[in-house]
C-alpha cells in the first residue's frame, strides 16, 4: 500500500492533506487515553475518524520512535488480549506499563468492560475540539 494512501473505508479521500489530517487526529487521540484505561485498535480508529482502520492504527503505533512519550501501551485488541508477544521486549514493556497503572491482566487479557475507553460507546465530544 502506498504510504501516502489510507484504505478506501476510512476516510473520504486519499488526498496527503487528509492522510495527514487523520493520523494527526490519530496521535491526539491516543495522548488522551488515561493511565488506567485502555481501548482497542479498532475503537481507537473509529475516535480519531479513521472509520474501520484498526490495522493502520496497529501500523502506525509500530512506526513509533523508540522512547516516544505517547502511551501506545494502551492499546489491545478488541477483546481486550495484548497483541503483542508476552516474550517480546515489547509484549513485557506493555504488560509491565499496565500492571503499573494499576491494569490487572488475566491469561494476556485486560478486562475491557472495567478498564475500557471512553466509557460510553459515544465519542467524548471533548476529543475533537
């Protein structure tokens, strides 16, 4: 795929100007997920205008610069699993930046009804403006 192109279902147009405007939206919404909290690839698409674009958002929180302060640790699938390998350096910094906000997780899973975000199933208005 194309770097400069989003997949067809998740925003409007391929333009760089869009692609842009979404993976900014992106990077700001994954800065408000609270310590504590954690939400999934998919829901964290939908949040930040990306329609179904779950596996671009897998994509881009890989493409992170080692050491960023953005808390991609806070991301899980959509059943709650850690996606990354638990032998994995990456797979035992997510687990250990979990369990030290105070996210118990049970057979590599975290239990989203309890530690899910946003809470409600509607987007927070207060996450676009």
């Amino acid at each position: 795929m194309n770097e400069n192109r989003l997949p067809a279902n998740s925003i409007s147009g391929n333009s760089a100007e869009e692609f842009l405007t979404a993976q900014q939206n992106f990077w700001q919404i994954l800065a408000t997920i609270p310590p504590g909290r954690v939400t999934s690839y998919g829901r964290l698409a939908q949040l930040a205008g990306l329609g179904r674009g779950a596996r671009l958002v897998a994509r881009w929180l890989a493409q992170l610069p080692e050491g960023s302060s953005l808390p991609w640790h806070r991301v899980v699938n959509s059943r709650g699993q850690l996606s990354l390998s638990p032998c994995s350096p990456a797979g035992v910094e997510q687990r250990h930046r979990l369990q030290s906000e105070g996210v118990p997780i049970i057979n590599h899973r975290v239990n989203m009804a309890r530690f899910g975000w946003p809470e409600s199933p509607e987007q927070p208005q207060d996450l676009h403006e």
